[in-house]
C-alpha cells in the first residue's frame, strides 16, 4: 500500500489540504466509505493489476468494472470523504 497516496493525489480532483500522511488512517476512512467492492478494486488498481484480473477477482465483467472504476472515483471527488480524507 505503499503508493496510496500518490493513487489518491492522482484519482482526486481537487485538494484543498494534504492528504493524511497515515495508511493506516486513509484505509480506514476508505474502508469506511467505499463498498466492498469499490475497496476491492482500489486495492488492486494500487497493486497495478490489469483490468482483466481485477475483474475476475471481483467475480464481475469487465462493463461491471467500468462501472465500479467510475463510481470510485466519483465517490473519491466526495467533499465529505475528500475532508476525511485530508490533514
């Protein structure tokens, strides 16, 4: 999980402070706000799978996981997880 931040940086639009410099902290607000799924395919997209593999460990096709890729990061661009997410 060593590239968590630098894949939040890139995945949020806006920052308006920095990112907590915690993993362990920005896990648990994205366990806590994202769905299994969605945390899933963080997970993986962090560990730079292809598409391909996220989709068969998520058990879904690949439609499906465009559609939870983009509800991620729609979910990222939250005011209210971006603040929780944030210093």
């Amino acid at each position: 999980m060593e590239n968590l931040i630098e894949n939040l940086q890139q995945d949020i639009n806006k920052l308006v402070r920095p990112l907590k410099q915690n993993n362990d902290e920005l896990i648990e607000v994205l366990k806590r706000r994202l769905t299994k799924k969605q945390w899933k395919y963080y997970k993986f997209k962090i560990q730079n799978l292809d598409d391909n593999s996220i989709a068969k460990e998520l058990d879904c096709d690949i439609n499906r996981l465009e559609e939870i890729k983009k509800q991620t990061i729609l979910k990222l661009n939250q005011e209210k997880i971006k603040y929780e997410l944030m210093e």
